[in-house]
C-alpha cells in the first residue's frame, strides 16, 4: 500500500471519528427543543397515521385518522373537525394531507395569551389542582425559573402531611424562601403571611401551593376561594395556574372543572407529557376548559419546566408520520 492511500485513509478515518462525535455530542431535540421529549405520542400517533395512510387518502384512511386523534386526547369534536378542514383542503398526497393536519392543529391552539404574567408588587401566582398531578414540583420549578427576580414559596397546603417540608427541600434547591404555617392550619393565613414577607424582601412573585384534594372538615373549594380572597386584598393575583396531569386523560378534565367554577383560572401547566401517548390532551384541555397551556413539565429535574410553544408541539406529534 503506497504513501498517499495510507493518507487517504488517515483522513477519511480522522473525518469519520469528527462524524461519530459531531453525532453523540448534538442535542437530541435540536429541531423541536425540550418539546422533542414527547416521544412517545409521536411514536404512537406516528404509527397509527402511517398505518391510514398506506392504503392513499380513502374514505377508510379519514377514519382511522380521525380515530387516531382521538386515541391521542385530541377530543372527539376537535378530532373530527380537524379531519373535516384537513379534508376540505382536498390533499392529493399524504405529505399534502401531512402538512394540513399540521396547520389545523396549530389552528386548534392559536389566539391565546400564553404569557406568563407577574404585574404587581409582589404578583401572586395561585396554583390549583388535585393531589398527584405534580403542583408542588411544579411551583419549585416556577420559583426556579423566576428566582433571580425574587421570590416567595407559600406552603398553604396545611392539610397533607409534609407538604410544607416537602416545599421547603424544593424551596432550598431553587434558592427561595418559603413561608409555611402548622399542619391542618389556615390555608389563607400562609398566603396572608408569605405576600407580607415578600412585602417586607422587596420579593416581586409569591407562589402558592395549594391542598389538592377534599379535607374531612373543610369543603376544599371553600378554602380556593378564601385564599384567593385573602390574596386579591393583599396584592395582585396575576395568575391562577391549574396545574394538570397529562396521563390522566380525559379523566382528568371531569376531576378539575370544578377548580375553574370556583377560581378565575387562567393558565395551565399540563405536566407528564413526556410519559403519555396521549400528548393531544394539550389541545382538548384547552378547547373542555378554555384557558391556554403555558407551561409542559417534560421530567422530574427541576429544569424540566418549558413555556408551550403550539407550532413545536404539533411538530414534534407528527414527526414520526
């Protein structure tokens, strides 16, 4: 083997080893960011799209496409007038019909304010929900988030035990401070008292957990709207947040409704969508309750908290098909 094969082959080696490491090293989500960790329902959705479109646009294929949303969460009225526009468009090939069923999602979730808004000194943000859906990690992350802008953590989930331990550990890692009261207390007593501490720290947000679930003595609902209340006539409620579990489905939205009849929601945090084939809950959440997603938690660390962005969402559940 003379001289310049040996280079040759040097340098396709060497361009090779830059190759492998231009690959490992690349973020994984590069084309649709931390909303590329919905793989599971691109996976699923993927398949079941690609399944409907192998036979050609038939009668059939708007069938099992339809059925296909609606196995994701889509909902069964938002399924079947996304398919009636996608149809309305008259594709003539499944990257035509791709591409429209694309846009009549984004259609789906535009024209709302997903800004995250703090007016006010200090703002109070509000998070609802039922136990289980993550509310407690939720505002750790919140606080992590915001907590160059100061912020501070109100425990007032007085009736499940450790609650307020468990959001002071929280409170510790994303650097805040968090105000609690006794077990069982008044739930708007520690808002009460973390706005007044905010007050006096110059502190710009305070975030408020919130008891997830009926106590044997006080009707929950009750104690929403004394603490909402109790914080409206301390400072400015900017948002109230109800925070969501993505796998519960449907189910889910029958669980919280009654949060939106008794608080002014205005947000949604839709967490564990990087567990669920059924990301579309997204879209169905917004359309059964009427109030934007803002946020997606995407994972347990307490950086796995993203802003929504509907383009890069409808993006990454079809990219598989």
């Amino acid at each position: 083997m003379d001289t310049s094969t040996l280079i040759l082959l040097a340098v396709l080696a060497v361009i090779a080893v830059i190759g492998i490491v231009f690959l490992l090293r690349r973020p994984k989500n590069s084309q649709t960011g931390e909303l590329g960790r919905l793989s599971r329902t691109a996976a699923s959705l993927g398949a079941a799209l690609r399944g409907a479109w192998s036979s050609g646009l038939t009668d059939e294929a708007w069938e099992e496409i339809e059925s296909a949303l609606i196995a994701a969460d889509v909902g069964v009225e938002t399924a079947a007038r996304v398919v009636k526009a996608v149809r309305g468009s008259h594709p003539e090939t499944t990257s035509e019909a791709r591409a429209a069923l694309a846009g009549s999602l984004k259609g789906e979730l535009s024209g709302h304010d997903r800004t995250l808004h703090i007016e006010g000194e200090p703002a109070v943000l509000l998070l609802v929900g039922v136990n289980g859906t993550g509310k407690t990690t939720t505002i750790a992350k919140l606080a992590h988030r915001m907590a160059d802008q100061g912020v501070v953590l109100a425990a007032a989930d007085t009736y499940r035990a450790a609650a307020g331990e468990q959001l002071r550990t929280w409170g510790d890692r994303a650097g805040v401070s968090v105000v609690s009261g006794q077990e069982g207390g008044d739930p708007a007593s520690v808002a009460f008292d973390a706005i007044t501490s905010a007050k006096a720290k110059g502190a710009r947000v305070v975030l408020v957990d919130t008891a997830g679930r009926l106590h044997g003595k006080k009707n929950l609902m009750a104690e929403m709207a004394k603490i909402h209340r109790v914080a409206s006539g301390e400072a400015n409620v900017a948002e109230v947040l109800l925070v969501l579990d993505a796998t519960a489905g449907q189910n889910g939205l029958v669980q919280v409704r009654e949060f939106g009849n008794t608080v002014p929601l205005t947000g949604i945090v839709l967490t564990k969508l990087d567990g669920t084939a059924k990301g579309g809950i997204a879209i169905s959440v917004e359309k059964e309750l009427g109030v934007p997603v803002k946020f997606v938690g995407l994972g347990e660390g307490i950086d796995d908290l993203e802003p929504f962005d509907p383009d890069s969402f409808v993006d990454t559940m079809l990219e598989e098909s």
